[in-house]
C-alpha cells in the first residue's frame, strides 16, 4: 500500500462506546482521506485534509464522527457514542498532492458494533 | 455535490471475453476519472486513470473511454483472466475530493 497503516486493524465494541481509529501515512503526504465501506458497498468519502486542515467536513455522516491531523502525520478518527450502522470497514488513503494524484489505501479498520 | 453512478452491479463473463464496466457523473466541473480494482479482503488499488482532456487511455488489456458531452466514462477489460475477478470502482474528481461509484463486481468464469 505504498506505506499506509491503520490501527487497529479489527475493533469490536459495544453500542454507546466511543471509538478511535488511527491512520498513518508513514511517508508524510500531503493529502489524507477517510472513507467508509459498509459490507458489500462503496467507498463513502466522509473527509480529507491537506495538511493538518480539513477543508471539506461534508461526508461526515453525523456530530459523532470527528477527525484530526498532526501536521502531515498522523490523523485520528473518533466516533462518539458509537450504532450499529456505524459498522464497516474504516478506510483511509493518502495522495501526494490532492484529489488528482493517486491514491494509496491503507489496510482499513473493520469496527463492529454490538 | 457530484454524483457517479456505475452499472453494472454485477458482471460476469467467460474467461477470454470482454467485459464493460459504465459510470456516469453529474458534476461538469469533474476533472479526474480514477478507477480502482479491490480484491476480495484486501484494499483498493488504483488500475488507471483519465483526465478531462483526453478521450481514451489505454494499458495493456485494459482501456477507459471519456464522454465529457454525455458525462459518462466506461472502463474496458480485454481477454479477461481469471486475476481480474474483483470489485471494480469508478470515481470522479470535482475538486478536492473523490466522489467514488457503488462498485462492479467482475467474475471471470471458467
């Protein structure tokens, strides 16, 4: 993957609980993207950022979903009082420069809410 | 936003053929028409990509055509192998963000 990771790799957790999902792209890019795939489905874009700065917040499904970056390192993504439909498969992704540059997918984060 | 829909949901084809995958976008402002090929488990891998100024691009086997007019892009598999059963994504770029379709499933049959 070109030198994505995401930890953890599986999270189970109980409905209610908050949860936090970390994303490094080791080789510092400037783009980082989030994405979520429910089982069987698309890829659902819920934000980016290009540095530490999250221009587009629009696919964030809900105020429980937030995220953050250090500089062009690690970003963190933390559901708040997670539901089950929270369930899927936490991608993210980073790009050299923005949207038009390749992007290289990390091995993803399968959470499952009980 | 920009919207991209892909069909089919589900396509398969004997080892050999041709198979076609279709998307189409709402957005003009679309610029970059990425595909990605996602094998069962594991992550999604870009397999090519196009931009607003060309019509076609070609690699090996496969191809992707651009309709800017109609807004619609099509991605191309020739003498189909048995390592490209997958889920195909399409996706469209706007501006900052990529907008991805729902996804194709190929099967290659033997």
């Amino acid at each position: 993957g070109a030198g994505v990771s995401q930890s953890p790799s599986n999270k189970v957790t109980e409905k209610g609980k908050d949860v936090e999902l970390r994303c490094d792209p080791i080789s510092g890019h400037t783009a980082l993207y989030w994405y979520r795939q429910r089982l069987g489905q698309g890829l659902e874009f819920l934000i980016y950022f290009q540095g530490n700065s999250a221009p587009d917040k629009s696919g964030l499904p809900s105020d429980r979903f937030s995220a953050e970056r250090t500089g062009e390192s690690v970003s963190t993504l933390t559901i708040q009082r997670t539901q089950q439909e929270d369930s899927a498969v936490y991608l993210c992704a980073k790009a050299a420069g923005g949207s038009t540059d390749t992007q290289y997918f990390g091995p993803g984060t399968r959470l499952t809410v009980l | 936003g920009e919207n991209v829909e892909q069909h089919p949901s589900t396509l398969s084809v004997q080892e050999g053929d041709s198979a076609v995958i279709k998307c189409t976008y709402s957005d003009s402002a679309s610029n970059y028409f990425p595909w990605y090929k996602q094998e069962l488990g594991k992550r999604p891998q870009l397999i090519i990509d196009i931009r607003s100024n060309v019509g076609e691009k070609k690699d090996q086997r496969i191809a992707v055509t651009l309709n800017k007019t109609a807004k619609h892009f099509s991605l191309h598999i020739t003498e189909t192998q048995p390592e490209d059963s997958a889920v195909y994504f399409c996706a469209a770029s706007p501006d900052d963000k990529i907008i991805f379709g729902k996804g194709t499933r190929l099967h290659i049959l033997p």
